[in-house]
C-alpha cells in the first residue's frame, strides 16, 4: 500500500522526463514516449514491491535484525519513490530486482559446503541485472568481497562466480551472432567512463545526489549500532551492504549519460541500513519520527514538484 501511495500520482501526472535508456542492452524496450501511462506505472509499482519483499526477506532469512518487521521494506519503498519522482519505467528497475536476488544468493554461501548454486546464482542474477543496466557489474566488486569475507575467497569458487556471471552473455552472445544483432552489445563499449555533468543553471537538480551522499555519511555513524548484538555472519552481510554504498558512489563515473534513476543503484544499502536502524530499540520514537517526517517532506516535495 505505501508504495501505490507513494506511486500513485504517476497516473495522473505524466512522467516529466522521456529519455532513451543509453546503458541497457534492452534500451530500446523503454522508449516512455510511446508506452501507457497505466502500464508504466502499474509495472514499475510491482517491481518495487517484489524488491521491497525480496529486501525484507534477506533481513529475517538472515538475521540481520532481531524484529520481525516490514520497517527496511519500508525505507527501500521512500526511498525509491523519491527518487522516481521525475522518472517512471526504466530498466533500471529490472536490474536492481535482479542484483538484490544476486545479494541474496550471495549471503547464502556462509558456512555452507560447496555452496556451487549459490555462487554460480550470484554471479548468474548479477549478468542479467548488467544486461539491463551496464553500471551494476561494478558490483562485482561487492561479490569478490561476499566471497572473501564470507567463505575465503579461493580460485575455484571466484571461477564458479565468474562463470555464472559470463553464462547469460554467452547464450546472448550466440543468439545476436545468430540474428547479426552484436551491436546490442555497445554500451559496453562506447563511452564506459564519463565525468558525470552537472547542469550549474540549474542546482536544484544537485538535490538528490547531494542527499544521497549526506544520507551515506550519515549512515557511518549508525555502523557500530547497527552490528550491535550481531552474529558474525550478519556483521559481514552489513559491511557488504557499506560497500554497496561505496561502489555505487563510483558508479556515476560509469554511466552515461548519468540521470535521476541512477540513484536507485543505492536503494538497496539504502533500505537495509536505515531499516535496520529504525528496527533498532534505542529512540524507537525518535527514529519513527523521523521516518514519518520523511513521508511528510516526500508529500511537500511532490506538491511542489507538481506545482
């Protein structure tokens, strides 16, 4: 229900920004000029809604939080909407659903003997994430660590990885061949670094990376708190979700060109961290406060944005 609210005046106002996804392999699918409004929005709801469960999962499956509750599920949902506020239906969507399942299947490989389908799964999720969105095989880097932290990292298993990872451009690869359609590989070769540029005419559109990056540093604070009373395995799984962070800060040197949904890159570590912080006992009212204050500016962004 709250990301329908949150979503729901998509219906009504059309999205202000209609642009040709340039960093997907399936780009040309989310042309906004020609699609439904109903459709778009309808869609782009249920996929923050499947994420938003997925992300709630991983908290109880494994044990990051001791309360049995929707509050990160939450965030992630806030969080999201705010910064699809000007943008609906992207592929960007897509990729994030399937990096959190490739997170997923990550944090199952602790303590588990030959883990092979989790590992191969991680890599396998995260391909097809990329294919839909090139900046998420960054995230690679978070996978190498998963394994390093987690299990050891050792050759054998970084090759499982690596070897999911390369299976779904493999098939790809054989059916462009097949089709003469290899130019759909292009954005991973045209213009993979780029210097990120900043309109100065207009700074209100710095609003949302400059929160996102006060909404990181803020987070450091709340680390110690948040791996309170952890087991192990949790602890490392929340340094993951820190590194998370930190990659998709980088990502903007990989995207191009960089936009408003770009940030969604960062919903997950997002949802996780600040869920687990509001979960917490200490200033439980406090924190619930603050969320609801969020809902609130959220509410007069909108009114403003509509205006």
């Amino acid at each position: 229900m709250l990301a329908i609210a949150l979503l729901a005046y998509h219906f009504v106002v059309p999205a202000q920004v209609n642009t040709l996804a340039t960093n997907s392999i399936f780009g040309d699918l989310f042309n906004l000029q020609e699609r439904s409004t109903i459709l778009m929005v309808s869609f782009s709801i249920i996929l923050i809604l499947i994420q938003a469960y997925l992300i709630n999962d991983i908290v109880i499956k494994h044990k990051l939080s001791r309360a049995l509750s929707t509050i990160p599920a939450a965030v992630f949902i806030l969080f999201s909407a705010w910064v699809m506020s000007n943008q609906i239906y992207h592929p960007i969507l897509i990729a994030n659903t399937f990096f959190i399942l490739s997170l997923n299947s990550l944090f199952k490989v602790y303590k588990k003997f030959q883990p092979i389908i989790n590992i191969f799964n991680s890599g396998f999720w995260l391909a097809l994430s990329t294919c839909f969105y090139t900046p998420y095989l960054l995230f690679l880097i978070v996978l190498l660590l998963g394994l390093l932290s987690l299990r050891n990292i050792n050759v054998r298993e970084t090759l499982q990885m690596l070897i999911g990872l390369l299976t779904p451009f493999f098939l790809m690869g054989t059916v462009f061949f097949y089709f003469d359609m290899m130019d759909r590989f292009s954005p991973f070769t045209q213009h993979i670094v780029s210097i990120p540029q900043v309109n100065w005419e207009n700074p209100i559109t710095l609003a949302k990376p400059i929160l996102l990056i006060l909404l990181i540093l803020i987070s450091i604070f709340f680390n110690s708190e948040i791996k309170k009373k952890k087991k192990f395995d949790a602890i490392k799984k929340i340094e993951l979700a820190y590194w998370t962070f930190l990659v998709a800060l980088f990502s903007v040197f990989f995207g191009n060109p960089v936009h408003e949904m770009h940030l969604l890159m960062a919903s997950v570590p997002i949802g996780l961290c600040y869920g687990l912080v509001l979960e917490s006992s200490s200033n439980k009212i406090i924190k619930e406060f603050m969320f609801l204050l969020a809902v609130g500016g959220y509410g007069l962004f909108l009114l403003g944005l509509v205006g």
